[in-house]
C-alpha cells in the first residue's frame, strides 16, 4: 500500500506564492516519478510539472518558468514552488507517484485559489 498526503494549498492573491508538499509512505521504490496535476472546474485534469528520481524534470509549458518542482528522495517527499500565481492556476493539485510497472498512485488533491 502507498500512501500520498499532500499538503499546502490555500487562497492567495494574484501574484502571489504558494508551496505544495507531498509525501509518499508505503512501499515505495527507488525509481520513481513523482508529479503533480491539476482539475480546474469543468476541465480535464493535467500535468503541472514531474520529476524523475534522478531529478530529470519537465513542465506544462503554461507554468514554465513560475513553478519549480524539486524532491527529497531520503523523505520520498515531493515539493512545487509556485511563484507568480495567476487566477488560472486556481485548482485542486493533485500529488502523483508512478512506480510503474508497480503502480500508480494518487494523493487526495489540496485546493489551490488565487483571487485577482
């Protein structure tokens, strides 16, 4: 069994920061991607970022450059900085671990508001 907690979201203004953290307890391998999505209301959900155990990372190209996302492998944790926040970045972030052909895993998703 694995087990994502995520934790982080909030209301903040436009222009704003805020910083998810993620972590994974369980049976838990040490290769891995973990990553964050995202589900904006009445939309699909989507990459925001991931990264590779070796720290290989890529982004949505429509928060390249304002979100990082980094990982403690000994804390198996996985953290996003978002910077610049804008009203479109408002949804409910979901933490994902994928250990395939292991499984994949989702946390429970912490909800993210920015106000203009």
């Amino acid at each position: 069994q694995v087990q994502l907690v995520e934790s982080g979201g909030g209301l903040v203004q436009a222009g704003g920061s805020l910083r998810l953290s993620c972590a994974a307890s369980g049976s838990i391998f040490s290769a891995n991607t973990m990553g964050w999505y995202r589900q904006a209301p009445g939309k699909q959900r989507e990459l925001v970022a991931r990264i590779t155990s070796g720290g290989i990372t890529n982004y949505a190209d429509s928060v390249k450059g304002r979100f990082t996302i980094s990982r403690e492998n000994a804390k198996n944790t996985v953290y996003l900085q978002m910077n610049t926040l804008q009203p479109e970045d408002t949804a409910v972030y979901y933490c994902q671990l994928d250990q395939w052909p292991r499984g994949t895993y989702w946390g429970q998703g912490t909800q993210v508001t920015v106000s203009s």
